[in-house]
C-alpha cells in the first residue's frame, strides 16, 4: 500500500509540475520559467526518469541565467550535472555515455567556476563538496580531490589557499 501512495503522490507532483510549467509559459518570466521547468525535473528525477529530468534541467538553466543569481544558477548546475551523470549511467550506447559524462563534467566544472561568486563561505563548500562528488563518480579524482581540499582549506578559515584554480579553469 506504500508504494502506491508513493507512486499517486509522485505522479500528483509531477501533474503539479507540469500545471506550473504550463502557466509559467503564460507568463514567460524567468522566475517563474526557471522555477517551474527545475521542480518538473525534480518530478521525473525523483520518479527514476532521468532522461526525462536531464531535459527538463537542460530547459531550465538558461531561464536560470536570466536571473542574474550566481547562488541559483550554481544550485542547478550541481543539479544538473548530477543528474546528466546518472543519465550517463542508464544510456546503453557507448558514445552515448561518453559524450553525455563529458557534459555533466561541463556543468560540474562550471558550477566549480563559479563557486567563488557564491552568497558566503559555507554555501560555496557545499558547492564544492557536490561537485566533486559529481567528478569522483566521473573518474576525475584529481580534480574531486582538489575541490575536497580547496572545501577543507574554507572550512578550516584557511580562505583561498589551496591549488591554482586559474591553471585548473585553463586545464580543464
């Protein structure tokens, strides 16, 4: 009985998501857009369909963009690398995968970039923390490690010590 009050609930969530989407186009702000298409990912993520939510996510980001937030454009960057990884996860396809783990390595680099741009300390650790999770997952254990580092080294009120992070942009 659990599990199909949980399918009815995710299933109303998601009929929700899709009603903002809908209304958000209606109205064509970039709050609303980014808001909506970012929960309806959140939907089909939660229900296991990451194809379906990396799309979404995809949609999202550029509505993000128009904000002006850093806080929320490298919230959904970390969003959607995470879930473009385990998108690259379910993909049968060889090249397929590839391409699309080269794609959350982009979007967790980028969310990397722009970590330092973020409202204060504790929410770029967090950050950063995501993203190398993300990367650790990828293989990318250097650049994982770095960032566990560089988050330690803020944690500790060490501020920016820590590994060239222009040579890493340049690098990577």
């Amino acid at each position: 009985m659990a599990r199909m009050d949980d399918d009815a609930f995710a299933r109303t969530a998601l009929m929700a998501a899709e009603a903002a989407v809908e209304s958000a186009r209606c109205t064509m702000r970039p709050a609303a857009m980014a808001s909506a298409l970012a929960q309806w990912a959140r939907c089909y993520r939660g229900m296991g369909h990451v194809d379906a939510a990396h799309l979404a996510f995809e949609q999202a980001l550029p509505w993000t963009r128009l904000l002006g937030s850093t806080d929320a454009t490298v919230d959904l960057l970390c969003e959607l690398a995470e879930c473009t990884a385990d998108y690259a996860d379910a993909l049968d396809d060889d090249d397929d995968r590839r391409a699309a783990r080269r794609c959350a390595r982009d979007h967790a680099r980028e969310a990397w970039m722009l970590s330092p741009r973020v409202a204060d300390a504790a929410w770029e650790i967090r950050v950063l923390l995501r993203v190398s999770e993300v990367l650790e997952r990828l293989g990318d254990r250097a650049d994982a490690l770095a960032l566990q580092t560089r988050a330690n080294a803020l944690k500790n009120g060490r501020g920016p010590a820590g590994p060239d992070w222009d040579a890493a942009a340049r690098a990577s």
